[in-house]
C-alpha cells in the first residue's frame, strides 16, 4: 500500500504530550470563536480553514511551513527521530443521532490533481474506459509531487497527518507514504463508472478508499473514521461537553461588557 496508518505509538513519534497540549489549546480557541448563535438558533456546524489546521501543526511540531501554494507537502520538521515532510488533511465526519460516528467513509480531500501532459485529454480516456492509462498517468503525477520533495529537502520520510472532526469531536491519525508503492496503483474495473476510477493499493480498505474523478480532474481519498478510532489508532480530542452559548452580541456592546464576556469565555473554556 502507499498509505500505511500510523499505529498510537508511531504517532508519538511526531507528536509529543507538548504537541498534543499545544493542539487541544488550538482546537478549544477554534471552537469558542465560532459565531455565537441567538436563542432559538440551532448549533452551528465548526468551520476551520485548511491554513489554520496548518499552522496548528507548525506550533505543534515545531516545523518550518512550505506548503505556499501548490507545493506536496505542508511542513517540514526535524525531531530525534529524524527529518521528515507532513502534509496535513482536514475531513469532516459524519455522527449518528446518539452522537457517535457513523460507519461511513469521510469527507473528501485531494491526494493530486492538474491532469496535464502531451495528447491527455481525461474525458477522452474516460470515454474510451482507458481507465489503466488514466491511472498510469496518475502514477507519474504521484511519483513526480514526492520526488520534488526529496529533491529540494533530501527528505524520504513523508507523512499524511489527518484531523478528523466529528462535531465537536477531533481525531488525530496519519499514514506514512511509501513512495515506492506507487507504481502499483490499478483500476478496480468492478467498481468503476463512466465517471470515476477506484484505485486499489492506495490504502486498505478497511481504512478508506480513493477515487479519480472526471469532472474533478483529480484523485480523492476518503476515510473510515469508525474503523480507525475502533482500532485505537487516534489521539482523540473530545468537546462534546461544549454547548455553544447563546449570546446577544448587540447587547453585550450596548451594555459595554465585552471584556467580561471574553473573561467568562475563557475562564469556562481554555483553563
């Protein structure tokens, strides 16, 4: 496979008790500084932008951003354990009515994409069910993004950190990226449509699935929360206790407590 899960303790390896300390302070000041909701509103769901997962991770691990852009990977760090490169991913899971993950795959996040090169056109191939030449050209697109990566650092060890959110649930997992099992990315004819591909050897099924997309021009993974937290392979970040208030911001500027307010806020929550 070319996504291999990062069992707890392997984890440790990138993120210490001081980096796990460091992402549950980051996560309880994304929370309360989601929009407040009035009385009577319903909770709103939390929104985070990829770029401040990012930087939640550069405090974290004390690496050096280099994702600007479309560069492969997001940080690069150094820790006793040697020199790596991380690309971070935020996927949004879905709950049940009792608050618990569903088993079902995740929210979607792109592994590469610009299908570009000489005489490709996808919707052609796609056309013509030339799914393996397809997939082969995915594999240079693939091979080509991390070998840019051990060109300009030096650096072979890749990992894909993944912060999962489940409400106010969030689960840290990674993969390691073996770069030499790309080449054995193969169509899954069985489960291929006239508008996607599904690739084996990308990850284990147990874990998730990835897919080429026509209209998207690109390659997508999902996950499968559910089966990673059942096998004890997150650091888990529970909030559930957290019920958003309801506030009336108008009031509070009317009557000139702002102060008290981020007080209170932050005496119930951060400490």
């Amino acid at each position: 496979m070319i996504l291999n899960p990062l069992a707890s303790q392997e984890l440790d390896m990138i993120f210490d008790n001081t980096s796990l300390e460091v992402l549950k302070l980051c996560i309880k000041k994304c929370i309360i500084a989601q929009p407040e909701r009035l009385l009577g509103q319903p909770v709103l769901p939390i929104q985070v932008p990829k770029e401040h997962i990012e930087q939640w991770v550069v405090q974290a691990v004390g690496g050096t951003p280099v994702g600007a852009g479309s560069y492969p990977v997001d940080i690069i760090t150094e820790n006793a354990y040697g020199k790596y490169a991380i690309d971070i991913k935020m996927l949004s899971c879905k709950v049940n009515s009792s608050g618990t993950l569903s088993n079902t795959t995740s929210g979607e996040t792109s592994l590469a994409q610009k299908f570009i090169g000489p005489g490709i056109d996808l919707d052609t191939s796609f056309h013509n069910k030339q799914y393996e030449q397809i997939v082969t050209e995915w594999i240079n697109i693939l091979e080509n993004k991390f070998r840019k990566v051990n060109r300009e650092h030096g650096i072979n060890n890749i990992y894909y950190i993944f912060v999962l959110r489940a409400d106010n649930k969030f689960y840290l997992c990674a993969t390691k990226v073996n770069t030499d099992n790309i080449k054995n990315m193969k169509a899954n004819p069985q489960k291929t449509t006239k508008e996607s591909i599904f690739i084996e050897n990308i990850i284990n099924d147990n874990f998730g699935n990835a897919k080429i997309y026509k209209a998207k021009k690109r390659l997508e993974l999902r996950l499968k929360p559910k089966y990673w937290v059942d096998n004890n392979l997150v650091k888990t970040f529970d909030f559930s206790h957290y019920i958003p208030p309801t506030i009336n911001l108008r009031q509070i500027v009317e009557t000139k407590k702002q102060v008290q307010y981020f007080q209170d806020i932050t005496a119930k929550f951060i400490y």
